[in-house]
C-alpha cells in the first residue's frame, strides 16, 4: 500500500483534529485534507462534518487550493463542502444574510472575500437552492461588503 493511500484511509479518524483546540492542529489537518479532493467525502461521513470549527478549516483548505493546476480540486472540494453547509433546498429560503446559521455565514464570507482566483465555482447550485446570491458583486453586497477575514 503506497503512503498515500494509506493517509487517504486515516482521514475518516483524523476529521475529528479539524475541532480541535488548537487553531495549529486545525490548520494543520486543513492542509492535509486539502491534498486529498475526496477528503470532503470523509468529512462529510462524519458527525464534526458542519461544525464551525470543521468548516473553517475545511475553508483554510480550499483557500489554499489556487491556481490553474489545483482547479479541479477546488471546484470538487466546494462543491462537497456547500453541499453540507447548504443542504437540500430549505423548506423557507432565508430572506438575509443574518438568517443564516453561523457555518454558513461563514462559508458565504469566505467566497465574498475570494478574488477571481480563488472564486471557488463548485457548489454555487446550493447557494442558488437557497436563494443566496451567486454573483461575486451581489454576493459582497449581500453581506454587506465584507473584507478579508
């Protein structure tokens, strides 16, 4: 068994390091996550999947997936994790951004706060199912113009 496979097989048992304590740990287990496209699916089979403290590092991750050679695994890993945070379509579409729960503020700040190299184009469907803008001009407005953070 090569080594990557091997580290694609612990994923599933070191998602829980995504809430962990420390940001360091957090980050850390973020950037492993981030060279494995299918990781999101390993997350996404696990109870700390939509956890603020999972999301921002899942989003560490795919901040760090730029560039032409990392755009599939840019688009792949949105579009798995704004398919966990934007579920399904809502029985009621929020009517701001405040009715959204804080995971998914979040993850609507980080693609607001993203440059055309970074626009992360996966799992802008699950945005649209919620009625959350899509376009990046729209989008920025709709959060009331948010800066990086």
């Amino acid at each position: 068994m090569s080594s990557y496979d091997a580290v694609r097989e612990a994923l599933p048992a070191l998602a829980v390091l995504l809430t962990s304590d420390s940001p360091e740990l957090r980050a850390e287990t973020a950037n492993l996550f981030a060279w494995f496209p299918e990781s999101v699916m390993a997350l996404a089979e696990t109870p700390e999947a939509t956890t603020l403290r999972a999301v921002e590092a899942m989003l560490v991750g795919l901040a760090d997936c730029t560039g032409v050679e990392r755009y599939y695994d840019r688009y792949y890993t949105a579009h798995r994790l704004f398919t966990l945070v934007f579920p399904g379509k809502p029985a009621e579409a929020p009517q701001s951004f405040g009715d959204l729960s804080d995971v998914q503020q979040r993850v609507v700040r980080f693609i607001a706060d993203q440059d055309a190299d970074g626009w992360p184009a996966g799992g802008m469907d699950a945005l649209r199912r919620w009625k959350v803008p899509t376009g990046h001009s729209d989008l920025r407005a709709y959060v009331g113009g948010v800066q990086a953070g």
